[in-house]
C-alpha cells in the first residue's frame, strides 16, 4: 500500500495493526502540515493528541467516530467530514474515507485513510 500511495495524488495516510503511522505521501503531507520524513514512528496516540479530530464546531470526536479508528479497530470502511489540527498548527475542514487493510489469511495489516481537503471543492 506505501508503494501506491507513493505514486498517487490523492492525500494518504497509513497505519500499521496497532496504529503507529507508517507512511503518509507527499499530497498528504500540505494537508498535515509537515513532510514525511520529519515525522516518522507516531504511536497512535501521538498522532491523536497531534491532529486533534473534531467536528466542525471544535468538538473533540470520541474514538469511535474517528474514522481512521474505525477502519483499524472495527475493521470497517467509513466515511466521514471533519476538522483536523496540521502539524503546522492550522486547522483544515477535511473529508476521510478509511478502511481496513486485511491481508491473506484475515490478517488484520493496519488501515488506510484517504482524504482531501473539504474547502478545496
């Protein structure tokens, strides 16, 4: 799934089975606030605490509405508009689908979110 992404335009962040940040692409990256390289191995609670999922009116989203967590721990597909905190500090109104990535076997391999900047339509 890094591989694709790599070569896509679409802004995509990567998750591994308990959540540490894999990768995330470059389309990503002007969405996040910071490239890549500069930051590596997140768990997902610093990630969580970093980019601050919420609603359009500030409002924290309880773990099982964020839909990068769903897709991970319900092992679902899930869509959702909200309002995320870029590492550079700046607040975007964002549109995520994520799903689980399940390997062969069931092998729960973590989850992707793929999303794209709500204001930008």
């Amino acid at each position: 799934m890094r591989h694709l992404a790599a070569y896509l335009a679409l802004p995509i962040f990567l998750v591994g089975p308990d959540g540490r940040l894999l990768f995330y692409n470059e389309p990503a990256e002007r969405l996040l606030g910071r490239p890549f390289d500069a930051s590596r191995d997140m768990p997902k609670e610093e990630w969580l605490a970093a980019f601050a999922p919420s609603d359009h009116h500030g409002t924290r989203l309880p773990p099982e509405q964020i839909p990068l967590l769903v897709a991970l721990e319900q092992r679902h597909p899930v869509h959702r508009a909200l309002t995320i905190r870029g590492l550079d500090g700046q607040w975007r109104s964002i549109e995520a689908t994520c799903f689980p990535l399940e390997g062969l076997g069931g092998r729960h391999l973590g989850a992707v979110a793929i999303f794209w900047d709500a204001d930008a339509r």
